[in-house]
C-alpha cells in the first residue's frame, strides 16, 4: 500500500515559572477580574452571561442564542497610521515612511500588551476560578506569559517618550539597544510551548475545556481567534522586530544618529532570535525523545538521545488519508512510531521497526514548491546505493 507523507511542525517545551494564582471560587461572580478598561469590563459582562457549567447539560434560552450570536463577530483593530494622528507636516517622503514604521512599531506593543492581558482576564483567570483546569495544568499553557506583560509595557513607555510636541520620533536606536536584551525572556516562554500546545490539544477533548473554549473564540473580543492564536502572538512579535528594524533602517537618511546604532539593534536582535529559535529547537527535541516509547531496549539507539535537535516530524497517511505513523527525523536518526495515548493521559509515540541512524540515509533538502519523490512514502527513499534517501522540506 502506497501511504502519503505529510510533514508539520511546532514548537517547544517545559515550564519554569507560573501564572500568579488567583483565589478559585464555584460561582460566576467574580469570576472576571474587575479592571478598568471599558472594553475589558464588556469582555467581562459576555463571559458572566454566556457561561454557566452549573446548568451545562439544559438548552441554552433564545434570548442567549441570540446573544451568541450577534457576538460572533469580530472587533476589528484600529489600522490608524501616524499620518492620520498629525494636522500638518513638512516631512519628506522617506521620513513620512520612517515615521510610520515607528509608530507600527509603537502600536504593535500597544495591542501585544492588549493581547496579553486579555488573555489572563478572559481565559486564565476564569478557568481556575471554575475550576475547568487545574492550576497545575495552567501554569503549563501559560507558562510565563503573565511576566511579558511588563516588559513590553517598558518598551511602550519607552517608545512613546520619544515622541516630540510634533509627534515625531528622532532617535530610536539607543533605546531598542538598552530594550532588546530583555526579550532573552523569551528562552522561556518559547521553549515551554511544544508541551503546551500538547497538554491544551488533550484537555480540548473535555467537555468543559471544548464549551469554554468555543464560547470565547465565539464571542467579539476573540476575533475570531482561539486561545492558541493568543498564546503564540509574542513568538510571532520576536521575529518581526528584525523585519521592523530593517524598514527603519532602509528609511534614515545618511548623517541620521540613528544610521550608526540601527545596525547594532539589527545584529543584536536577531542574534537573541537566533538563540530563541536554537533554544526552542532543543526543547522540542528533548519533548518529543522523552514521548517515545519503546517495545525493545535494542530501539534504544545512541544517535537518538545524541540528537539536539529535529529537522521535522509530521503524519504519514495512507491513500485514504488515514494516519498510519509519525515519523520523526532526529538531527541523528529517522524513528518511525504510532502514535498513541499514554497512562495518565497525552501523547506517546510508540517506537515502529528499528530506528535508522542518519549514516545510513543521504538527507536532500527540497525547496519550496518543488515535489519530492513523488509525495509517497515508496517515493521517499530510492535505490542507487546502500543508501535511502529522504527528501524534506
């Protein structure tokens, strides 16, 4: 039988510090934290009149469905450009630009940091207060996002500091310099990711977690977003500083103060993004070595526990797109398994045939677009030699 090989990806692995805990309670009052942000104490109001576990198994009324309903719809963001928040200017068309991307850069913290604590006020919060997960299993979605808060709040300080009486901003350069070598947070944060996407993908199949869940990403303030979009906006902010960078640096006009310290921010930051992507590498590497599970000692092989890091891992699936095994190629070795699901519950992947060290395969990279032995598993490995071939993208 011909089976069909597609790859996915994700990301990191395990916690080391926790969500501040917040005092439970068995009833909806309370359950959102009282804050003064007008949108926020709506999100609040939504959530209290939408929501009851005590009463889960009766129909919801009609005046509720309808709440629901109209709900559904996304808030939208506000796509303001600096432009739009000044009466006049005399700039040119390089700075107008320059300007822009700094104040994108200013706005990206301000709605990060929106994110942020929504996520703690409609999703964290809640959940232990009702008791939907334990805390324990909380701390482990959630690792260290409540610690970011802060620190991008630092970052929006600073950024909007630099804003003369004309909202412009001057140099930006020596305060990205002194801001970046905090984002080394984020070792932790990403490398804890991997096993909790895991853990949240098997507490989706409770009832509860599943009612709750779907309620949120239903309702206006998600956006259509469900809480794994959330958890994963400050991965994606890391890697587009560099990006931002660049656009600055492409608009400062020679003889700038910027045009010295800009290249330095650039090179500092994409160094500790470098690190992040090496450190959450090796954390997904170690997640998934320790979620095999072996048949044989002899499956056992070196190269597997000397493997730092994976070049993929993803779904093998028959014809009729049934999975039929995970397969993982290891920096060392190719383990073919079933997945499957352990004692006290999550993923396991069952060791199938004997590991293949990496020796014994010729490793072919294939670009983008580009199809590779046919798609098939039959196609993945050739003969020619004593030597298979694997293609990856």
């Amino acid at each position: 039988m011909t089976t069909q090989c597609i790859l996915k990806t994700s990301h990191c692995d395990e916690i080391n510090k926790r969500v501040k805990p917040v005092t439970k309670s068995n009833s909806l009052t309370g359950v959102i934290t009282p804050v003064k942000t007008p949108a926020l104490k709506r999100i609040g109001q939504s959530i209290s009149r939408s929501i009851s576990f005590r009463t889960e198994a009766r129909p919801l009324p009609p005046a509720l469905r309808s709440r629901q309903k109209a709900s559904s719809f996304p808030r939208r963001r506000n796509s303001q450009c600096w432009s739009d928040t000044v009466e006049s200017h005399d700039l040119t068309a390089k700075e107008i630009k320059r300007q822009e991307v700094i104040y994108e850069l200013t706005q990206g913290e301000r709605q990060l940091i929106d994110d942020l604590v929504l996520v703690k006020k409609v999703y964290y919060e809640p959940m232990l207060k009702l008791d939907i997960m334990t805390e324990s299993e909380l701390g482990q979605i959630f690792g260290t996002l409540d610690s970011l808060i802060p620190l991008h709040e630092d970052l929006l300080s600073r950024l909007e500091r630099l804003r003369g009486s004309e909202k412009t901003v001057g140099e930006v350069g020596p305060t990205l310099m002194n801001w970046f070598p905090c984002l080394e947070a984020y070792v932790t944060y990403c490398c804890n990711q991997v096993g909790a996407k895991s853990l949240l993908d098997h507490k989706k199949h409770e009832k509860k977690v599943e009612r709750f869940l779907r309620l949120c990403q239903e309702s206006s303030f998600s956006r259509k977003l469900d809480l794994w979009n959330f958890l994963d906006l400050p991965r994606s902010r890391l890697v587009k500083y560099p990006l931002l960078l660049k656009e600055i640096q492409k608009c400062t006009p020679p003889e700038h103060p910027d045009e010295d310290t800009l290249p330095d921010a650039l090179e500092l930051i994409q160094s500790i993004v470098a690190e992040v992507n090496r450190k959450t590498g090796e954390a997904e590497c170690q997640f998934y070595r320790r979620g095999l599970s072996y048949l044989e000692e002899g499956q056992r092989i070196n190269e597997i526990q000397l493997s730092r890091f994976l070049y993929c891992h993803g779904e093998l699936k028959n014809s009729k797109g049934q999975v039929r095994l995970h397969v993982f190629l290891f920096e060392q070795a190719l383990v073919l398994t079933r997945p499957g699901e352990g004692k006290e519950g999550g993923h396991v992947f069952q060791v199938y045939k004997q590991p293949l060290p990496n020796d014994l395969l010729n490793l072919e990279d294939i670009p983008d677009g580009e199809a590779g032995g046919g798609g098939t598993f039959r196609g993945a490995f050739t003969g020619g030699n004593d030597k298979g071939n694997i293609h990856t993208k």
